[in-house]
C-alpha cells in the first residue's frame, strides 16, 4: 500500500511541476516547493543517516560541495533576498537527494512502470493543455504566434480560469520563466517519448506530434534545443528502434521549421529565438575582463553584470566565486556531459534525458538553486537511469 501511494505521488510530484510552477509570492517560491517537501524530508534524513547508504555518486557529491560553497559564501552577505535564495538552494538540492533516494531504493522494473505511469500523466496534461490553448486562441483573437502576444496572454487566462479572483494582468512573464517552462515541457516531451513512443503504434506517432508543438508553444530556445538533442539521439538507433517514416519526416519538418525561425524569424519572433545574443556575448567577454583580485576570489555571491546574471552555470559560478566556483562547477558540468556522452553511445536511450541538465547549464544562471526543479528531476532521473552504465568519474 505504502509503495502505491509512493509511485502515485511520485506521478504527481511530475505533474505539478506544469501546474504549479508559476511564482506567486514576491520571494519567488512557487506552490511546487511544497509538493516536494517529503522528498525533502528523506533527503534531509538521508544526509543525517549518511549519503553513502544510499549509493550516492560523485556528481552527487561534488553538487552536495557547490551548494555548500555556496551557500557559506553567501552567509556573508547580509541582504534577505539573499537568504532566501539560498533557503531554496538547500530546500531544492535535499529535495533532489530524496528524490535520488527513492529511485536507488525501487528496481528497474518498478521504475519503468513508474516513468510509463509518468508519460501518461504528462501525456493527459498535454492534451488537456492543447485543447485549452486551442479554446484561448479563438477566444482572444490571437494574430501573432509569439510569446508576448500568444503564450503569455493564454497562461494569464489559464490561471484566471484555475482562480477567478487571480489579476489577470498579475502575471508577468518573470513570474512564468518560459525557460523554466521550456525546461519542464521538454522534461514532459521526454517522458512521453519514452513511454509512449516505445508502442511504436499511433499512440507513439500522436505523441511526437503534441509534443513538438508543445514545446514550440513554449518559445524556449532551451527546451527547442533539448527536444533536438533528444530526438536527434533517438534516431540515432533508428534500425533498432523501428521509427516509423512519417516521424522522421515529422521530425525533419519540425527542424527545418525551427531553423527558419532562428535564423530567419519574422520581427515578432526575433527577440525570443535570436541566437547572437549580443546582450549574452557582452557578458561572457565581461568574465574574462575582469582584473585579478576579481578573476581569483570573484565578485561574491549574486554579482552581476550591469543588472543581468551570466546566463552559463561554470561562468556563473567563476563569476562570482572565482578560481574556486570554476574548478567545482566545471567539474560538476563535465561529469554530467560525461555521463550522457556514455550513455550515448552505450545506446542507454532512458539516459538522454541527462541531456536537460547539460543544456540548462550551458545557458542559463547558477544564480537560484543551481539548477531548475526540472533540472534536478531530470538530472535525478538521468543518474538513475545511467548507474550501470561503465563509466568511471
């Protein structure tokens, strides 16, 4: 009974991040932070009792050494909005190591028939969002297809819908991070690929199709460039796969859609996917011009450039930490991708989803919590996925 309502909740904890992931309160803590308070609890009982019990790996490790660098760096620091974002630091990585627990402590057998319960999950929300998306867009009319004029309006509507009461001007795009959106639909994009695409019938085919558009719909370059790699890979082992030809076609279709957007984006799409970011290369030049005191003990912790953080998890990290926050996030970073690259081409197709973490922190902040929610489910999931895979850290 116990191990039910576990795998249940488990199912949720994956759903809610689509639902509840929007910040409502000034501190930027979403309700999702409440949802994953058990884990929370096992991975703080967990550090009590000993990681070691539990079969953590060194990525576990050095991430465990970054959020405490961290961490103590930023004790020094008096502002409270400081203090907070280090509350959610700690908060999302024992999150993280009750999630990590949980999966080492099921076999592979029940893990897989959690992931489909998953897809499935992901899959119904999916549809269910589409369907919405579809009723909002005749409703308000909507001429462009971009972010500002489509999917924030249409997320403004859907929480009015949820709560009535909500402002429906109080939506802001901060408050819905469409990379941190794009994150969580390109996690979901997954899941339903790997779960449902595995029927290789029309269910696999339907669900390729949702979510391409889904993850369009989220205007993210991270999550369009992560359902890439993903599907990329997959292809990869097509003779083995049996893919189906209208899903390569599909899949071609979908590629040559987003390079016609990146490359050639109408006014109203240029903002959102223009790739030379001249803005992000101004702040990578500015790392590597900073004088010597700054380049060894860094700016300290929430240092900016102007009033931007460096959109890169090592540069981030060398940016405000120095050599230090170099060495330890690099490292993290490199065993990461390591672990994927074998997974690769150990032809571990459950592993890729490592590949949401990897992207997450080529492009974006280390600023708050190091990684996303979805970053740490996907990373818990990847780690999970790849443990018997030969690889030496």
């Amino acid at each position: 009974m116990l191990s039910r309502l576990a795998g249940f909740y488990f199912c949720f904890l994956f759903v809610s991040l689509g639902f509840f992931s929007v910040k409502f309160f000034d501190t930027g803590v979403s309700v999702y932070y409440f949802v994953v308070f058990p884990y929370f609890l096992l991975g703080f009982w967990a550090l009590v009792t000993g990681f070691s019990a539990f079969g953590i790996c060194k990525i576990d490790f050095i991430l465990f050494l970054l959020v405490f660098f961290n961490s103590t760096y930023a004790l020094l620091d008096v502002d409270y909005k400081i203090d907070i974002i280090i509350f959610k630091t700690l908060y999302l990585f024992f999150s993280y190591m009750g999630i990590r627990c949980y999966l080492v402590s099921i076999e592979n057998e029940r893990l897989l028939s959690l992931i489909k319960g998953v897809a499935l999950s992901v899959f119904v929300f999916f549809v269910f969002l589409l369907c919405l998306i579809v009723f909002l867009f005749f409703q308000l009319e909507v001429e462009v297809f971009g972010y500002w004029e489509m999917t924030l309006p249409m997320v403004s509507e859907i929480y009015t819908f949820f709560s009535p009461q909500y402002d429906l001007n109080g939506v802001r795009s901060k408050d819905i991070m469409r990379n941190t959106y794009g994150e969580i639909f390109s996690l979901f994009a997954f899941l339903i690929f790997f779960g449902c695409f595995a029927s290789k019938g029309k269910l696999g085919l339907f669900s390729v199709m949702i979510s391409s558009f889904m993850v369009l719909f989220t205007f993210s370059r991270r999550a369009i460039i992560d359902f890439l790699i993903i599907l990329a890979v997959y292809f990869r082992g097509v003779n083995a796969l049996v893919v189906n030809n209208f899903i390569i076609i599909s899949f071609v279709v979908f590629s040559l859609v987003v390079i016609k957007i990146f490359v050639f984006g109408d006014v109203s799409l240029t903002r959102h996917f223009y790739l030379w970011d001249t803005a992000r290369f101004g702040m990578i030049k500015e790392v590597f011009s900073v004088d010597l005191s700054s380049f060894l003990f860094g700016g300290g912790y929430g240092y900016k450039f102007g009033d931007k953080y460096i959109h890169n998890f090592v540069l981030s990290q060398m940016y405000m930490f120095g050599v230090l926050g170099f060495v330890f996030s690099f490292t993290f970073f490199y065993l990461v991708t390591k672990r994927l690259c074998v997974s690769i081409f150990s032809n571990n197709y459950a592993a890729i989803i490592l590949v949401v973490p990897c992207v997450g922190m080529m492009v974006g902040s280390s600023f708050e919590g190091l990684l996303t929610p979805a970053g740490y489910l996907s990373l818990a999931l990847g780690l999970r996925f790849s443990q018997n895979d030969r690889v030496r850290d």
